[in-house]
C-alpha cells in the first residue's frame, strides 16, 4: 500500500496548485520556467504584484505576462478526479473512473476527443474510428509532455543565452577597438599640435633673440657714438682754455668752436626688419587661431550632433505631393490626391513639414535632393501661412535654400533671403545638410558629403520650428537620409 500509495501522492503533488493547494483548474504554464498554476491564481498574483513580476513558485523573473494553457494537464487533473470517484464508490471500480453514461469503468483514454472512455464507449459510434490507448498510458504520456516541453525550453533559453554573451562580447570587443582608435588619434593630434607648438615657441625665441641683439648693437653704437661727441667736447675745451676769452671769441685767425664738425650720426633704423618680421608672425598666429577656431567648430558639430529622427506629416502636405509609406520620401504628382481638410495643410504651395518640431537645443538632419530641378529644404515656424501664396523669406517664417527658384536663373542654387542671395557652390550637392540651433538664433546649410558650407542664417526664435520641404517639378522628389 505504501508503494502505492508514493506515486499516487507525488502524482497529486504535481496536479496541485502552489497557489490555492487544490486541484489545478484551467491550468497554464508559465513560459520561462514552467511551473504550473490555475489561470485565475497566477493572474491575481501578478495583479497585485506591485514589484516586478516573478514566478509564485521559483520566483524566477518573468520579463513578461506570458503563460500558455496546458490542456494535457488539464486532462490529467479529470482522470485523476475520476480515480478518486471510483475510490470512493469502493474496490469494485478499480478502473480509471466511471463512465457516466454507461457505468463502465474509465479504462481508456480518446485522442481525438482528449477524455477518458470506457470499453462500450470505445465500441459504439462516437469513438469507434478514434485512437484511444489504455489511460496509464496517456497519463504518463501527458505527464512527460511537459516534461519535454519544459526542457525544450530550457535548452532554447540556454541558447538565447549563450547567443546573447556571444554578441555582447563582439560588442564589447567593437567598443574597445573604437575606444583604441580614438586614443592613437587623439594621441596623433596631441603629437602633431605639439611640434606645431614647439616650430612656432622655437620661432619667437629666435626673434626674441635677434631684437635683442639689434637691441644691443644700437646701444653699443649710441654708446660709442655718445663717447665720441664728449672727447670733442673735452678737446675743444682744452683749446679754448689756453686762450683768452677775446680771442676765442673772435673770428680772426684763432679757432673757435664750429657746431659744423660737431654731428650726430643717427644710426640706421635697426629693428624694421624686426618689426616685418613680427607682423608676418602675427598674421600666422592669427590664421592659427581661426583654423583652430573652425576646427574646433566642425569638430564638435560632428561628435556632439547625431542626425534627427525626422518624418514628414502628412497631416501638412499638398494634395499635389505623395509621401511614401515611412513617410520619408515625397515626390510631386501632375494631379492632387483626394485628402481630408486640414488646418495644417499647405493648400497653396507644394510644400510639407517634418513631423517632429523643436523649440529648444541643436538639431541636424540630412535630405537628399539627387538630381532634381527645383526644390527647397530647410526650416520653418509653426505659424507659417499655409491656406495661401507665401514667399519663403525670414520674414515669412522660412529659412531655407534651393534650386530653380521660380524658373528663373537657372541652375542657380539660392538661399531665400530679402531678395534672394546667389550661391555659388563649387560641386552640384546631391545631399543638403540643416544644421539648427535654436538658442544660438541660427539656420546653418552645408553639402553634406563633405560638409562644405553653403550658407548660414541668423534669427531670433520665438516658437516651435519644424523641418520644411518644397518641390516644383512634375517628379522631382526629396527624401530624408538616415
């Protein structure tokens, strides 16, 4: 009894809620770690789970409120009910329950129905073409099916896992290379600036060195020069001592003092040269400091600006204008499209906004206007006139530049100011860059495959500021890079 009584005891162990310690009802598993529990016990405790959600049982955390039914199970928990009927209804039903219908004992198990059968049941019409097996049988069967379930799991989870490590560690190792490769080119830099440093120091020691040579020489020479004018002082007063004052006074044959012999030899401008010298010194140091200004510039405008995550609305395009289906893209078409009134639409002019608008910080994205004949990119305020014809000026609320303004000058690319301002561009751009920083009160266009400057314009922004798109041409189109 006792052997018997083993199995059967871990048997109803396994059909036994941890929750409400009856029998599973409606029973699910739960996907991570496969444990089992009544669908309406595992829901309210993770309802009233106000930490992060784990598993009741194991407390394995479960990322998410996922857990599938397990209908065998549910099966097993019927034969296992049926068993304890026919228990309770004594040793006469040793069987696998008792057939409701015609009180035979549950021997069998359907697997096209999935339920308990007896012998008649088998033989009649309902179950005669069905597969049925002895039900010690589907209930160790049922009970191994999750079993191997659970370890398919198990061994998908490992794999997840391991793949996981595999790519962090590829990552990882791509980081350290980056991290290796700004090193050796800060490092380059550093070097490059330093011997810079050192030629210009090394420079200005040596003209430090000639000015005060120069410097030197001029003293000595005034020195000697000072030394000269008062040993002829000294001479022509011991001559004129030795006579009387009447005499030396006198112009007659005696001598007398001649301030004609008497000149100062101004020595001859020394530092000149010096001082060219320094001026072209000077201009180097101050084309220094502009390219080191730029660089700075262009260099923080690269590492600290990442490219906008821009969209077009649709809710603000021409009924002549197409989007594409990531609304990325927008290409003009020869008949308008039959759209829904918007107060947001541009009902005059071919235009479009970005979706996403700013009213604080630095932004950049890039369109790519290919070999298009006429267009116009670059940003606007949200209070722009769109129910009409507009010029596209700061005035208007539009900083932008273009291709083919009005067909007119052609291939003369412009930025749209009060009147327009010719561009004269050294390559044909195929991508525009727009640079926008709101603080700063500026709208800044550049090519973007090299980042050579276009033009730049300077407001004072006052509220939100959208992305702009403007097409002429049947065909022609824009799209934004990533």
């Amino acid at each position: 009894m006792e052997g018997a009584a083993g199995p059967g005891r871990s048997l109803q162990d396994e059909l036994t809620c941890p929750v409400c310690l009856e029998y599973l009802r409606d029973p699910v598993m739960v996907s991570d770690c496969g444990h089992n529990f009544c669908r309406a016990c595992v829901t309210k405790c993770w309802e009233d789970s106000e930490r992060s959600l784990c598993c009741p049982q194991c407390r394995e955390p479960v990322p998410h409120r996922l857990f599938r039914p397990n209908r065998q199970l549910a099966n097993i928990v019927e034969i296992v009910k049926h068993f304890g009927a026919q228990a309770a209804a004594g040793p006469g039903a040793a069987g696998g329950g008792v057939c409701e219908r015609h009180g035979e004992a549950l021997k069998l198990f359907c697997q096209e129905d999935q339920k308990p059968v007896c012998l008649v049941c088998h033989l009649s019409w309902d179950h005669r073409a069905h597969r049925v097996v002895p039900i010690e049988e589907a209930a160790r069967g049922c009970k191994e099916a999750p079993q191997e379930h659970l370890a398919g799991l198990r061994k998908d989870r490992e794999e997840a896992k391991a793949n996981e490590e595999k790519r962090s560690e590829e990552l990882l190792k791509q980081t350290e290379a980056e991290r290796q490769k700004i090193l050796s080119e800060c490092k380059e830099l550093r070097g490059f600036l330093e011997e810079k440093e050192q030629f210009l120091l090394s420079r200005l020691e040596a003209l430090d060195g000639d000015i005060a040579q120069r410097r030197d020489e001029s003293v000595s020479k005034l020195s000697e020069e000072i030394s000269h004018i008062d040993k002829l002082i000294t001479e022509k007063g011991e001559e004129t001592g030795q006579q009387p004052v009447s005499q030396s006074l006198q112009g007659g044959g005696g001598s007398r003092i001649s301030s004609e012999n008497w000149t100062f030899q101004k020595p001859e401008p020394a530092f000149a040269e010096l001082e060219k010298r320094l001026r072209s010194f000077s201009q180097k140091s101050a084309v220094l400091k502009e390219v080191l200004l730029e660089f700075k510039e262009n260099l923080r405008f690269e590492l600290e600006n990442d490219t906008a995550d821009i969209s077009l609305d649709l809710d603000t395009a021409n009924p002549y204008l197409v989007l594409s289906e990531d609304k990325r893209s927008v290409r003009l078409r020869s008949a308008p499209q039959d759209v829904p009134a918007s107060p947001k639409r541009f009902d005059y002019s071919f235009s479009v906004l970005g979706a996403e608008g700013f009213t604080s910080g630095r932004h950049y994205w890039e369109v790519e206007v290919g070999d298009g004949d006429s267009w116009a990119v670059g940003a606007a305020r949200e209070s722009v006139r769109r129910k009409e014809k507009i010029d596209f000026t700061p005035e208007e609320g539009i900083w932008a530049v273009g291709l083919n303004w009005k067909g007119k000058n052609w291939d003369q690319y412009q930025a749209f100011t009060s009147p327009e301002t010719p561009l004269s561009l050294c390559e044909r751009p195929r991508k525009i860059g727009v640079y926008l920083d709101y603080e700063g009160g500026w709208v800044a266009f550049y090519n973007a495959d090299n980042m050579a400057p276009i033009f730049t314009f300077t407001a004072a922004f006052a509220e939100k500021i959208f992305p702009f798109f403007w097409l002429f041409y049947v065909g022609s189109s824009l799209t934004l890079c990533n």
